[in-house]
C-alpha cells in the first residue's frame, strides 16, 4: 500500500517541477524580451547620436574647406606672378628627380 500512495505522489511531484520549469522559462523569456527591447531601444539612440555627431563635424570639415579654399583663391589673386613662377619653380623641380630616376 505504501508504493500506491508514493506513486502518486511522486506523480504529482514531477508535474508540480514540470509547472515550476514552464514558469521559470516563461518568465526568463519575458524578462528576455524586456532587455533586448530596452538595449533595441539605446542602439538606436547610439545610432542617432552618432549620426548627429558625424554630420556636425562633416559641417564643420566642409566649413574649414571652403574657408581654406577660399584663402587659397585670394591669395592667387592678390598674387599672380608669384603663384606662377612657384609653380613653373616646382614643375622644373619635378621634372629634374623624375628625369633623374630614369638614369
């Protein structure tokens, strides 16, 4: 008689364990899904973030450019004769070393 009455009890200790792993799984995939949701969410703040930042400092480079650019211009033009022989100066100086590097 006491094999019966351990049987069953055995039984209803292995589907009250059962119960206890579907709970424990169940709430380890919702706890799962609140984290990926919340690190879903920080990316894209991140990804954001990072947009705004790279497109602040391309704004600021083509600024620079355009200002160094600009400065370049002016000085041609406050300077034509010198930019000229500079580059006639630099050009003879290239075509001496490539020249040379033939021999």
């Amino acid at each position: 008689m006491s094999n019966t009455t351990t049987f069953p009890n055995s039984q209803q200790d292995v589907a009250l364990l059962k119960q206890t792993a579907i709970d424990a799984v169940n709430d380890l995939g919702s706890t799962a899904a609140v984290h990926a949701s919340k690190a879903k969410g920080q990316l894209k703040d991140l990804a954001g973030h990072v947009q705004e930042e790279g497109s602040e400092q391309l704004d600021q480079f083509r600024g620079k450019l355009s200002t160094f650019v600009g400065t370049g211009r002016d000085f041609v033009a406050a300077n034509p004769l010198g930019c000229i022989a500079a580059a006639v100066t630099v050009g003879f100086i290239l075509g001496l070393v490539r020249r040379g590097s033939r021999a």
